[in-house]
C-alpha cells in the first residue's frame, strides 16, 4: 500500500488494521492509532520534545523542550496567545480578510490569494512589521520548512534581530515588544530564545493556517452540501473548523524521542529510539470517530488531535481558529458560484503537512 501525499487515509487505514506500529529503516517507530498517539504526545515524561534538531536556531524553542523549562518559556509567551486576547483581534484580522478577497476577479487561487498571505499578515501585524516586508516574510517561511529552496536563515535572523534592537530601544504596542518585557518568576526571555520563538511563529503559524484554509476549500468544493448547510447556518462555521482539522489535518504528525525502554501498543520502544505519532491517522480512527471518513460539520464532539495534545497543545490554536472561522465565514459568500478549475493538484513539498501548492478556482457570475 503507497503513501499518496494528496489522499494518504487509505494508506493510514490499511496501517491501523494491519500494522498499527511499525519500525521503518531509519530505525523510527510509527505509531497509527488514536490511544497510541494520544499517549505518545501527553505522556511527556515518557516522550519527550528534545529530539535533535542540530544546532538550528529552533533548537530550544518550546517545541523542542520538556517541562520544568518548556513550561517557564511558554509560559512567557502565552499571554498574547490566549484565547481572550486572540478574540481582541477578530476586527483587524476580518479587515485583513477582506482586504485579500477585494482583489479577486472572476478568478482565483485560493492557496496564493487568500490561504498563504493571511496567516502571514496577521502574524507581521502583531509582531509590528512594515507591510512592505511581508513578501519577504512568506519566502522565508517557506525556505524554513523546505518548500522554498533557498537557506535564507542568516537573512532571517538578521533581519528580525534588527526589529528587536529597534523595540529595545524604543518599545511600541507590538508583540515583540510585548515578549522583550515579559517576566516569569523574575526571568525574561534571552535573544537567542526570542529569536527563535519568533522563528517558530513563522514555521508553526503560517504554513499550518495557509493548510486548514486550503483544505477546507478543496472539502467544501467536493461537498457542496456542506455549503449550503453553512450558508444556511453561519454558526455552524466553528463546528465545521473544527472538522475539517480533524479531516484533512494540517500537521499529520509530530517526532518524539523514547526517555526509557518501555512497552507502548504492543512493542518494545527501547530508551533514545525516535518515535513518530500519525496525527493525521488518529484523526480518522474509526476506534474513536463514528464514520471518521464522513465529514460532519456539526461533530460533537470532536476529539481531534490535530493541535496536537498535553503541554505542547498549539499555542496558537485561537489564533488558527479565529483565522479559519473569518476566511471560512467570507468564504462561503463566494463558494457558490465557487468551481474547482482544470489543474493537476500537486502536494506541498513537505510530508509532514498536508496541503497542496495551487487551488485554482473560477467563479461565475
Ligand atoms: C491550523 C493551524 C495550526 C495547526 C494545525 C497547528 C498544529 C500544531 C501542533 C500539532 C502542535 C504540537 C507539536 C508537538 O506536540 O510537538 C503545535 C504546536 C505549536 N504551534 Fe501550532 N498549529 C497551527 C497554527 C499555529 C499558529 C497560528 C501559531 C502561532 C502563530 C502556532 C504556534 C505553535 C507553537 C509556538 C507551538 C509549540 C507549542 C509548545 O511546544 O508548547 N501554531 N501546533
């Protein structure tokens, strides 16, 4: 059974039925079930974060720790990321909204007109940056995540080393000015930590959203009906987010390391073995989910994985959410005259999300 990048839940049904852990040649253990990738991602004490990511500037980051520091750093960043302050935004992000579908003509590729700059400009917005810069902005975050094709990381950190020096010496109302002056138990954030949680907004924010806003375009393109249930009922759009992560996920998994040798869904992991949890598998796990196969917009409730789970939760799952709900909600305004245009749909470069590149589609009049 192949692994298709567009369409991989064949492959991950054949894997829960068949060989729901397996060890492949690099020596990694993947695990397909919900129960397994549930554990593996909140039993931190078992499974921890610090997998090596060489001497990259992401290395450290709240991703790549365990608590007790993992909880004093994300600690020093939650704020901004809450779900209330996240709420404070909805205006400038619904401005931003409509500021990009203003633009479109009779037609459009959601992926390039709508999907990939608005996570970049709302992020660019609350860390205070010059919209001028924001072409910049995309281009590095793709090069972070491999789907670019340049390292661009020196310019990068150059260039928002920069933004901070200007903040330290004049602070403004902005995020990076917010997270110079957070303190936590008498601590505040180094550089070299600022510079990569910065960094990690830009890969963990913007190719995520751009996907959750692909993909639920290409859903609702294949489920008309599902548009007209959300015309008809636009409270329904928060539901329906919340499915259409679970769907068709963003981020289809994430690594762990093994702290001790232990027995977990019926092997032996030995202590430093590499561990990979299919979140994108657990998410259609008939186990867990009545028909996982279907799309429901009404699903309650939806125990998805798909922020992940346990401490490393996304910190950015409000902001994913507002974002999703705003561009789904505008969206459903042009959907019905909305039809997918002749094109090859090609898969983003990276396997660990899914999406795709282009969405063309053309609207009648
Ligand atoms: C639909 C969009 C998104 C999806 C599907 C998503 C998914 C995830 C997942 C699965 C994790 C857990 C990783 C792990 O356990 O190792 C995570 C962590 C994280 N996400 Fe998101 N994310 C999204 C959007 C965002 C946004 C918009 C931001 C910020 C601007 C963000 C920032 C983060 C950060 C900082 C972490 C690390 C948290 C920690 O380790 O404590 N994410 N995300």
């Amino acid at each position: 059974m192949e692994y298709d990048h567009l369409n991989p839940y064949p492959f991950y049904a054949y894997m829960r039925r068949n060989s729901p852990v397996i060890r492949d040649d690099m020596g990694n253990w993947q695990f397909f079930r919900y129960e397994d990738v549930r554990k593996i991602l909140t039993d931190w004490s078992r499974f921890s974060s610090r997998f090596p990511m060489g001497d990259t500037v992401l290395s450290g980051t709240v991703l790549n720790l365990d608590p007790p520091r993992h909880d004093k750093l994300r600690a020093l960043v939650a704020d901004p990321f809450s779900a209330p302050n996240v709420e404070l935004l909805e205006g400038r992000v619904r401005a931003i909204v409509e500021e990009l579908l203003s633009e479109v003509g009779r037609e459009m590729d959601v992926i390039t007109d709508l999907a990939v700059p608005l996570p970049v400009m709302v992020i660019a917005d609350m860390l205070g940056l010059p919209k001028g810069d924001l072409w910049k902005f995309k281009e590095w975050s793709d090069d972070l995540v491999g789907v670019g094709g340049r390292d661009s990381m020196g310019e990068l950190l150059e260039y928002l080393q920069r933004r901070i020096e200007e903040r330290r010496a004049s602070p403004r109302r902005d995020l990076i000015s917010a997270l110079l002056g957070s303190v936590v138990e008498g601590e505040k954030l180094t550089d070299r930590e600022l510079l990569g949680f910065l960094v990690l907004l830009l890969v963990a924010g913007n190719e995520t959203t751009t996907n959750l806003i692909g993909n639920s375009v290409l859903t609702m393109l294949e489920r008309k009906d599902v548009v007209g249930r959300l015309a008809a009922d636009p409270r329904l759009v928060t539901t329906a987010v919340e499915e259409f992560l679970r769907y068709r996920s963003p981020v289809q998994g994430v690594f762990r390391v093994a702290k001790e040798d232990m027995k977990v869904g019926g092997v032996e992991v030995k202590e430093g073995d590499m561990v990979f949890a299919w979140i994108g598998s657990a998410n259609r796990d008939e186990e867990k989910f009545q028909d996982p196969d279907q799309f429901v917009p009404d699903r309650r409730p939806n125990p998805h994985l798909a922020f992940g789970a346990g401490v490393h939760t996304c910190l950015g799952a409000p902001l994913a959410r507002l974002e999703g709900r705003l561009a789904l909600t505008a969206l459903l305004r042009l959907l019905p005259r909305m039809k997918l245009s002749e094109q090859k749909l090609e898969p983003i470069g990276n396997w660990i999300f899914l999406g795709v590149r282009h969405l063309r589609v053309e609207l009648s009049s």
